[in-house]
C-alpha cells in the first residue's frame, strides 16, 4: 500500500485509529514505574471496581488479554472436551480459538445482514443435544437482540457468553453489554475500544462464576477479602511485593496467572472516564458519515442502527459495490479502511480442515464478507477528514459512470 501524507498533492491521511496520550496518563505510569508494584495491586483493584461500576455488573476482573479473558470465561461456564459451542462466523478469531483449544466444537452459526449479528433463530438453527454454550460478539460495537437470545438459550439452559470487545460502553435497551449474558468478555488493547493499551477484563452479575474466574487466573489461590484500607497500611510500603493484595497462597484447583499488570491498569482507570465522551464522539462521525454518504448518492450503504441500541461504533461499516477496488481506491488516496474480518472462521485453513462446515449454514456472513468495508472513525477524527473521505468515495463511483 502507498504511504502518504498530507501535503502530498491534496491527499489526507486518514487514520482508522489514534490515541491520546494525555499528561496524566504519562505521571499515571510513571508513578507506577516508581512504586514498582508491577501486578496485584492498587491500581488492579481499583480498576476492577471501577470498571464493573462502569458496565453496571456486580463484579470484573482485569486480565492480561481478550483472550485469556474469553478462555476463563469458557471453563467458568462449563465448556468441557466434546462439547459444542454456537459462535458466529463472521468474528475474530479468538470464539472458535477459545472452544477448539479446549477440546470443544465451534458450530458457526450465520447473522442478520442488518447488524451482522446473531439472532437467537440463526443460534437455534444450529442447536443440537451436544449444544453447551453460547459465545456471541456485539458486532462492531452493535449490540446483539439480547432479550430474544437470552429467552431461548434459558429454555435449553446454556449459558451465554457476550464478547463485548467491539463494544464497550454500548448499550442494549439502556443496559450496557457486558452486564447482560452469563459473563462479559473485554478486549481492552488499542485496536478495540481501548482504555489501557492492552489488556482484557471479564464481567459476571454471578458470584459463583466471580470467584471461579478469579481463581483460573490467579493459581486457584482463594482471595482474602480486603477494602481499599489495605493499601493504606501496607507495612514496608517501599517494597514492591508490600503492595500487592494478598491471595491464600493454597490453590483450591489448578490455576493459570492471568492477570493484568498495574501500569494497564492504572491508565484504564484514566481511560474509563472518557470513554462515555470518546463514544459520543464516535457516534457524532457516524450520523455524519451517514448523512454525507446519502447525500453522495452512492451505492454504500451504512448497517442498520437499531432503536433500542446505543452503538459504540468500534468500526463504522458499510456495505459497497465493487468494495475490493473500492478499498484500494481509498488507500491509494490515504484512508486507511479494512475489511472487518477478511476470511469468515469456519474458512480459516485449521476450522475447514478441523470442523468443516457447509457454507450453505452461513449465508448471509458470506454476502457481508464480500461486500462489508470499514471506513475510519475514532474520537479525533475531524469533520474535514470525513468530508474528505465520503469526497474519494463519490469519486470512485463517479468515475465509473
Ligand atoms: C475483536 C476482538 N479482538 C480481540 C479479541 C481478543 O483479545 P486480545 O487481542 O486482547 O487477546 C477479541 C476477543 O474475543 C475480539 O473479539
């Protein structure tokens, strides 16, 4: 692909994503770096709390990775060896990873075109006595019909699992994801809605499933209850291992260490507090992408936008004639667009030598997978690099009159 920048004959360069790294991040990490308490420490625990008080479930634990997260969250709901899972098959790759790492089956089941979601009927189709769980994706930061979904995997008791990677912020019906299925799943490193830089996090309104989680991913130590006191009187306060919370050194199962370190940590806590703002941001481009794009009479158009939905906007998607010269139009004119994601799963060479499947169960994620593309959007982005963007668009399609 070409590399270009702005002052290059009239083209912009737009970003599909930036960050901000803002003063108080940078004292965040410094201060972390001198206290020298790399994990298990005050800042975990404070982002934990602050982060279930932000999706509004009783409890979160922050972990090391989206995935590590999507693997604690699978073993705490009981998916075993032989069992088989419903994942959709147009996402990332850690749902048929996280199944098929642990002995189990991913059954990829098709979406709705509207959202590029599933439904409970394109989960049911899929069903089977074998059936174990459920592991969705808010596609795109678009919540997935959740009432509808919970209602039918209650009848035939699985859990569900809600990958909110995507979505973090989004709400279903004034309910934010992550509080709704069984457990939340976060991916909080910098190509998802990032409020760390790296990082995953799991949420659960089930004790039970809490304390299983914990223990997966901290050595199956149990934890010693403690407030925030403890960190006011830790002795030799200068040591780096003082500042840790502590765990009963005495593992009540087999335990991995999982957790996510301090520095993280300490600049998600920061993050959490913009995220509402640089959400609104994001859905600020959208309508302004929409609005534009209509105008351009061109033939792209937008996926749909719920009403009961709060869209987080991770990726602003639409559907494109002629999308592959489309994308490489774009690049060539600076606009870093994607396709999100290029290979459907059960495509993906180990699921179609490991669990082939018929492309006849997914055709709707075949239909999107040719013509979906991922235009750039992110909290600062500006009105001219949009109008620029939807400009190159009508040009591509206007050439071709
Ligand atoms: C879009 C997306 N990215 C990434 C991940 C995995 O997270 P990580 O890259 O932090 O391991 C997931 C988890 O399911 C995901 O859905």
């Amino acid at each position: 692909m070409a590399t270009v920048t702005r002052s290059e004959g009239g083209i912009m360069k737009v970003q599909a994503k930036k960050v901000q790294v803002t003063d108080e991040i940078r004292q965040a990490v410094l201060a972390q770096l001198d206290n020298a308490v790399y994990y298990g420490g005050e800042q975990c625990f404070h982002f934990e709390r602050e982060l279930a008080a932000y999706v509004k479930a009783e409890h979160a634990l922050a972990l090391n990775s989206g995935t590590s997260a999507l693997l604690v969250a699978a073993m705490a709901v009981g998916v075993r060896a032989g069992d088989e899972v419903l994942v959709p098959a147009n996402v990332y790759d850690t749902s048929a990873e996280i199944p098929a790492f642990l002995g189990a089956v991913p059954i990829f089941c098709d979406v709705e075109a509207d959202t590029a979601n599933v439904t409970a009927e394109t989960l049911a189709a899929r069903l089977s006595p074998r059936t174990k769980a459920i592991i969705l994706t808010h596609m795109y930061g678009h919540p997935a019909d959740m009432d509808p979904i919970m209602e039918m995997a209650r009848t035939h008791r699985l859990p569900v699992i809600e990958v909110c990677a995507h979505a973090l912020g989004a709400e279903y019906k004034g309910r934010r994801v992550g509080a709704i299925a069984d457990v939340g799943v976060f991916s909080l490193g910098s190509k998802n809605i990032s409020v760390c830089g790296s990082g995953g996090a799991v949420s659960t309104n089930s004790t039970e499933k809490d304390r299983e989680m914990e223990l997966i991913s901290r050595h199956g130590w149990p934890r010693v209850p403690i407030d925030e006191s403890f960190f006011r009187m830790v002795p030799f306060a200068d040591s780096p291992m003082a500042g840790m919370f502590p765990l009963e050194r005495d593992p009540v199962r087999a335990g991995l260490n999982l957790q996510l370190d301090e520095i993280p940590c300490a600049v998600g806590r920061i993050g959490l507090r913009s995220l509402d703002e640089w959400n609104e941001r994001r859905r600020y481009f959208a309508r302004l992408y929409g609005s534009l794009l209509k105008d351009a009479m061109v033939p792209v158009r937008p996926l749909s936008l719920k009403p009961w939905a709060l869209h987080s906007y991770l990726h602003y998607v639409v559907r494109a004639e002629r999308r592959d010269a489309l994308l490489h139009f774009l690049w060539e004119r600076g606009i870093e667009t994607r396709v999100h994601y290029p290979t459907l799963l059960p495509e993906l060479r180990y699921y179609r030598e490991h669990f082939p499947t018929s492309p006849d169960l997914y055709p709707v994620a075949r239909q999107l997978n040719r013509d979906v593309l991922t235009l750039p959007v992110h909290p600062w982005l500006t009105d001219r690099e949009v109008e620029y963007v939807v400009g190159r668009v009508a040009e591509f399609y206007h050439a071709l009159r």
